[in-house]
C-alpha cells in the first residue's frame, strides 16, 4: 500500500515534466573526399517555449486559501498511514 501512494504521488508531481513539448530537429554534415568519409558531425536544434504565466494545479492547490484544508489532511492521512 504504501509503494503505491509513494508511486501515486511521484507521478501526480513529474506530471509537468511530462507535459513540456520539445521541438528538436537533427542534422547531419558529412564531408567526403574522393568518395571517403572524412567527418560527419551531427547536429541538434532545439526550441523550448516556457510561458513564464502558466500556473500549474500543484501551485494553484498550495497557494490558495481554497486548498489548505484539503493539503493538510491529505498530508496529515498520508503520515499517518506511511509511519
């Protein structure tokens, strides 16, 4: 019980991580002489677009005064149930 309240709330906390979009693009350059490979050098390129005005429902819960009861005893039931 307590691995899947642990499991349970590692995955409610990475879901933001979950959720980035990265648009990456590779490239690769081959230079040849006389039909040799000499080098080949691969390229990433990457955009990340982070809106710095987005809340997340993680912060929405711990700021608000709406939330505080229920974080509280929410915790306060998983203490009591891991220890």
């Amino acid at each position: 019980m307590k691995k899947v309240i642990i499991i349970f709330l590692l995955l409610l906390l990475s879901a933001s991580v979950f959720a980035q979009e990265n648009n990456c693009r590779y490239e690769t350059k081959t230079e040849t002489i006389n039909g040799e490979i000499k080098s080949t050098q691969e390229v990433k390129y990457c955009v990340e677009n982070i809106s710095l005005n987005e809340k997340s429902f993680w912060s929405e819960v711990i700021k608000t005064q709406q939330f505080e009861t229920t974080l509280i005893l929410t915790l306060a039931f998983i203490m009591e149930h891991l220890l």
